[in-house]
C-alpha cells in the first residue's frame, strides 16, 4: 500500500512541473532594426546619473592633484 502511494505522489509532483519543460524561458523581445540600432549606438556612451557623478568627482581629484604635480630632471 505504501509503495502505491509513493508512485502516486511522484507522479503528482511530476505532473505539477509538466508545462515547466515546454515554456520559452529565454529573456527574448522583438524590436525593429531601427530601434536596435538606437540601442547598440546608446550603449557607447555613460547615462547613469551616479556614475556620471563618480566620474565628476574623480576629475575634480585630478585636477586638484595636478596642483602638486613638480615636473623636473633629477639628473
């Protein structure tokens, strides 16, 4: 009696997964090639506003380094 009901459940729990197998789970969208081309000619460039600031802050340290900066032969 046990051993049915183990292959009872089994086959319930394997008919819970049985449209898991036949879904599409690839992350895919259909855009024109004009829009793609936006897309691809976007990514070159930086958008993010925090990384822009980061940036920023970064050449503000620069050019305050720059300050210091003694070019001179020591020979």
């Amino acid at each position: 009696m046990s051993e049915d009901r183990k292959t009872y459940d089994d086959h319930s729990n394997d008919m819970t997964y049985e449209n898991e197998a036949s879904r599409d789970l690839s992350p895919m969208v259909q855009i024109s090639l004009r829009e793609y081309d936006k897309l691809k000619d976007r990514a070159k460039y930086i958008t993010d506003k925090d990384m822009i600031a980061c940036i920023d802050k970064i050449e503000e340290l620069v050019r305050a380094l720059r300050k210091h900066i003694v070019r001179t032969d020591l020979d």
